[in-house]
C-alpha cells in the first residue's frame, strides 16, 4: 500500500507507507498530523482513513485526463495517415482498432482510493467493494465539516 497524505494547510503531499504509523509535521509549514494504519480490512483494503479517522472514501481511476486526450488524438492522427495513405475505407475500422486499444489501456489503469474528509490517496489496495465512485452529496457533507474545522 502507498498511502499520499495532503497537509490542510499548504497541500504538500508525502507518501506513506503502512510501517509509517506515528506522529508527522509537515515538511514545509511544519502543521502537524499523525498516520495509524490499523484501519485496514482482512483482506488489506482500507476501512478507516490512516489520517483523519473517517471511513468514507470514493474511488477513481489513476488516470490522467490529458493522456487520454493524447490516446484520442493519436488514434485520430493514425486513422487519417492511414485513410489518406491506403483509401478512406480503412479510416473507421483502424479508428475502431486504436480506440479499442486505448480502451484496453485505460481498464488497465489501477484505481486509487481517496478520503472524502482529508483527499488522501490509497494505491495498491484491494478495492473494498462498499467504496464507489465520486458522490458530490457524500463530498458536500465533508466540504462543511471542513469548513467549521478551518472557522476555529
Ligand atoms: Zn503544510
Ligand atoms: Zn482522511
């Protein structure tokens, strides 16, 4: 498990791993927070945040959007050198085999698991199947409790 903890303050990121429980400070504004990996589930995926104690988590592809573009206008670009090269009938059938390919690339892409209250990210876990994708209602609520926690 590589666990990426984002300081409230000045959004530094560090990466943890499990044997890192304790106390931190952040490297740069020195704010500190504490790590305990005792949250996961047998099957080593991740019940309660090692960092703020929450159990809500959504999960999302590790995927940047701008490589996917990239994939796209590839296809794009190899599709009208080869209907302008070899005919235009081939321009469909090579756009469906590249974006079949980058389809195959992008279920690939492992997901990572992200903290609702504190947006810390969980990789190479077992997924835990009660975590679904991004709920803006769940994240509002979290968005509150950060607030009143920034008005003290
Ligand atoms: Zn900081
Ligand atoms: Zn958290």
């Amino acid at each position: 498990m590589r666990a990426r903890h984002y300081c409230p303050t000045c959004v530094r990121a560090r990466e943890h791993s499990p044997s890192e429980s304790g106390d931190f400070r952040c490297e740069s504004c020195g704010e500190p927070y504490s790590a305990n990996f005792g949250g996961t589930a047998p099957d080593g995926s991740i019940e309660r945040c090692a960092f703020c104690g929450h159990r809500a988590f959504f999960v999302q592809k590790d995927f940047d959007q701008r490589v996917g573009c990239l994939l796209l206008a590839v296809s794009l670009g190899l599709a009208l050198l080869v209907g302008w090269r070899f005919g235009w009938i081939w321009f469909t059938p090579v756009l469906l085999a590249t974006v079949l390919v980058d389809w195959i690339v992008a279920r690939r892409i492992r997901a990572v698991t992200i903290c609702y209250r504190c947006d810390a990210e969980y990789r190479d876990i077992p997924l835990n199947p009660r975590h679904r994708g991004y709920d803006p209602h769940v994240a509002e609520r979290y968005a509150e409790k950060k607030t009143v926690r920034r008005m003290r």
